[in-house]
DNA sequence: TCTAAATGTCAAGTATATATTACTTTTATT
DNA sequence: AATAAAAGTAATATATACTTGACATTTAGA
C-alpha cells in the first residue's frame, strides 16, 4: 500500500497529534501510524471515521490512482 | 452496518451481476453480496476497486451519513 | 543541551474480512 | 408451470486489520 500523506496533511491543518486522531476515531495509536506509513489498508469504517474527524471526504483522504503496486 | 444500495444501483447501470463484479474485482460472489447487504465493512483498497469497475467515487458508493447504528 | 512529546517500529494476541462449499429463495425466460 | 440464472444465506477455514505493550528515534520547547 503506498503512504497516506494526506491523512498526515489534514491533521496537521486540525493540529492533532496521532494519538488525538486514535482517540477521536476509537482506535489505537499504531493503527494510525500504520496507516499513514501504508502498512495496512484499513476498513471503510475506519476511514468514514478518520474523514469526519478531520473534516475531508472519502475521495479526499483515500483515492488513489491505480499504478504498479496494485497488481 | 447498512445495506449499500449505491452498488447495487451502479451495478444495474453497468448490468453486472454481484458475480460479474466480484470476479472483475477479485473476491469471492459471497463478498459482494455481504456487503450490499451490510453484513460486512469492506477494506479500502477492495472499495477503490469496486469504485474503479462500476465507475463511481469512494463518495458516491461508501459515504454513509452517521447515525444511531454507528454508536 | 535537556527533556518530553510525537512518531516509528516490533512481537504476540484477538477480532473480523474474505474464501470456499453448499444450499435455499427469488427473479426472469421459455 | 418449468427451468435456469441471480441473489441470499450459513458453516468452517484462513488471512489480515487492529490491539496491547514495549522500546527506539525524531521533533519541538525550555
């Protein structure tokens, strides 16, 4: 999975630390982190929760276009 | 979680079947129906892949509005 | 520079998304 | 009405999202 900058980008325009996003959104620290390194490929859930915490939509935080590391 | 009529509906307009779509996508028939009924919380990356075949946004086919059933 | 907070990462465990097989029910066609 | 395709559903198995706890590294403020 490739790396979520723009998670990263809309919380620092919320000026929330990780932590503040796991606690908003009800899950832990690491699953954040883990998300934004692109380690894992959480469930549409999990991102519902993330977009309106930071106040962004799906396409916004979560597109991406297809390319090589798909297949 | 609610039942997704999105897919269903873009299913229609591209008159695919759940197994049409699912092999286009790579999972099983019995996923696609999961999740049109709600049974399941698909991962990101299998949404982008719907997305991709019916043509549709993560926005158009995923967001739910919050409601009691998401507390 | 010292310190603390924030971030990155690892290992082991638990919960759940997804697969597979198989069966029933619904819908559409003849 | 008879048939077949499509959709719904259930049980068991497996892969992986997510948790917890712990530690290392980076970043920011005093």
């Amino acid at each position: 999975m490739a790396r979520n900058i723009a998670i990263k980008v809309a919380r620092a325009e919320k000026d929330m630390t990780q932590k503040a996003l796991a606690e908003a959104v009800g899950v832990s620290r690491q699953t954040i982190n883990a998300i934004e390194q692109g380690e894992y490929n959480p469930t549409i859930k999990l991102c519902r929760a993330i977009c309106r915490v930071l106040g962004k939509s799906l396409d916004d935080l979560f597109w991406e276009e297809e390319c090589e590391e798909n297949f």
